[in-house]
C-alpha cells in the first residue's frame, strides 16, 4: 500500500494518477481486492482488518481528490499559457449587438419623442387604485377595468396594469404645460403567445392651455412617430374606446409582413393595432384639479412594436434568456 501512495504523491498528470485510482480502489484495485478477501477471514480478524483497509480507504481517497485538483490547476495553466490568449487584442470576429430586442425597442422610442421636446418621467410600479384607477375615470366597479385583470397586494396597493397613472403622478407634481413620455414595467395576469405577467409600455401626455393642443397634433406626431418606427407604412385612426380619454382611437399601421395582402399575423385584415391614444378625459383632469386646460395622452406596448418591427413570433421569447434569438441581433 504504501507504493500506492507513493505512486499518488509523485504522479505527474491526470493520466496517470486516474490509472493510480484505478489500481488501487478501481474494481480490480490492490484496495477493493483486499476488501473481498475479507470474506475467508475468521470474525475477529476481519473486523481489524476492515478497520484498517477502511482507514486506508480513507486517507488514499483524501490525498488522491487533493493531488486531482492540484493537477488539473496545473494542466488549465499550461494549457493557457500555451495557446497564449492575449485578451487585449481586438478580436475582428466579435460581432456588434443591439443587446436585448425589448431594451432595444424601448430606446428607439425613447429617442424619438425626447428629440421632439418631451421629458422623460417615472412612477413606481406598485400603484394604488387611485392611481391607477380611479383617477384615471376607472372609478370602482367600473367594467372597464376587467380590460386589465390585476395583480393585486392586500391594502389598496396593486401591481400597476399600465404606465397611464404616470399621467395622474406627473400632473400633480407639476403645472402645464407638460409634455412628457414615462416608459416602464406594467403587470397583468396574462400569459400566451402575444401576453406574459410583466411586459413594457411607453405612455405620452401632452398638456397646455385649451385649445393649444389638438387631435391633428397628436394624429400628426404618432404619424410621424409610426413612419419612423416602421417605415413606408400606412397609418390608421380607428375610433375606439379608453376611459381615460375622449375622444378615443386606437392606431393601425399596414401590415408590415404581407403588405396588406393578408396573412395570419394581421388576421387577414391587412392592418396591425400598434398603440392607443385620444384626448384627455375632462374627468382625469377634474381628478388632479386642472382647469381650463387640453391635452391627449397615447400608450403603446414595446414587446408588441418589437416584435412587429423585429419580426419575433412569439412574445415568450423575450424572457427566457435563450441565446440563439439573442444572437441574431
Ligand atoms: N393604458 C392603455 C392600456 O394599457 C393604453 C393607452 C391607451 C394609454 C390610450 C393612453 C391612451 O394614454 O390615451 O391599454
């Protein structure tokens, strides 16, 4: 025995010290060979001897994990040494990223509307339903607010469903006229191809004095907004719906895959929903305590312009980290 760990203690690679192990405890070892005959021995005996192969056993397994992590630091330094990486050269193979597509999106928009003058704000993400809600014309049991199913903590507080109670934060802390876009994490409970719990939205509000702002600004900057985004699209007003604004509409862009001709993306219909906007509700404005005052507010979601614009199938994509869809940007 002591040969092996004489053996062990001067091995000079890997190699050999994995042939050491396999002589030793290996299935045919001088170690496990010693173990079976065991069998023949009279009781006593064998239980002094077990106890001694066993203290053996031991002290060979622990010197042999220290000799083995000895000998592999040595070899990764050799190997390093030898093929000589220098870290500081320039490497002309690495490729430029646009690091991840929803930050990427997020930027792109960013730039647009801070170029057009607006600034840029903030709100916390756990909201209360004044906020979120009821300031916003979603008084409580108001139907609408089944449009957005909630994450909801115990005391009035909840997971923001959207970045419109920006809107409410900003014209409270401050006096028209306000020209703002607050980008940022919002919560609902949806999960699919086109939904996950936590996605991004981009919100604009613009306030003056009445009559300075007018449904042909707004249609004029999310025209230019849209064309910048995507291109030589087409761009539609569609009249709709939202609490928070009257009159409402929601915004369509040609479908940017089939060029209207119809596909599954654009359900055949040959146009793309991209964001919603309207007029500020006078009752949003009642609530922060403006008078005498006009403004519209829009709202778009940065997975979906992303996708459109990237051409991403499927939303879930974007969070799971996968490097081959990060790679190809
Ligand atoms: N908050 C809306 C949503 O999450 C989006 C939106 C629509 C925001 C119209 C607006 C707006 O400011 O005017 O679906």
């Amino acid at each position: 025995m002591q040969a092996m760990f004489h053996a062990l203690d001067s091995a000079q690679d890997s190699a050999s010290l994995e042939s050491i192990r396999i002589d030793t405890i290996g299935k045919k070892g001088l170690l496990t060979e010693r173990f079976a005959k065991l069998k023949s021995l009279p009781e006593e005996e064998k239980k002094q001897i077990a106890k001694t192969l066993n203290t053996l056993r031991k002290e060979f397994e622990g010197r042999l994990a220290i000799k083995q992590q000895e000998l592999e630091s040595k070899e990764l330094e050799s190997t390093l040494s030898a093929q000589g990486i220098d870290v500081s050269l320039f490497n002309l193979r690495s490729k430029r990223s646009i690091g991840h597509p929803i930050n990427y999106t997020k930027d792109k928009i960013i730039e647009f509307f801070t170029r057009m003058g607006y600034e840029l704000c903030e709100g916390p993400l756990v909201e209360d339903d004044f906020h979120n809600f009821s300031a916003l014309n979603l008084p409580e049991y108001h139907p609408a607010r089944d449009m957005q199913d909630t994450f909801y903590f115990h005391d009035d507080k909840l997971l923001r469903t959207h970045t419109s109670p920006v809107q409410i934060r900003t014209m409270l802390a401050q006096k028209p006229p306000i020209k703002m876009i607050c980008p940022g994490e919002t919560f609902r409970r949806d999960y699919d191809l086109t939904h996950s719990p936590m996605f991004h939205q981009v919100e604009g509000l613009v306030v003056d004095r009445a009559g300075v702002v007018s449904f042909a600004h707004l249609k004029y900057v999310l025209e230019s907004f849209l064309h910048y985004m995507f291109g030589d699209v087409k761009v539609r007003f569609r009249s709709s719906f939202f609490p928070f604004t009257e009159p409402s509409a929601e915004v369509d862009i040609s479908c940017v895959f089939c060029q209207s001709d119809g596909c599954r993306v654009c359900s055949h219909t040959g146009w793309l929903e991209v964001l919603g906007c309207g007029m500020v509700d006078d009752n949003v404005f009642r609530a922060v305590g403006y008078e005498e005052v006009s403004g519209y507010a829009f709202g778009m979601g940065v997975e979906r312009l992303c996708m459109l614009s990237l051409g991403i199938g499927d939303l879930r994509s974007f969070f799971e980290t996968d490097l081959r869809l990060l790679e190809q940007f």
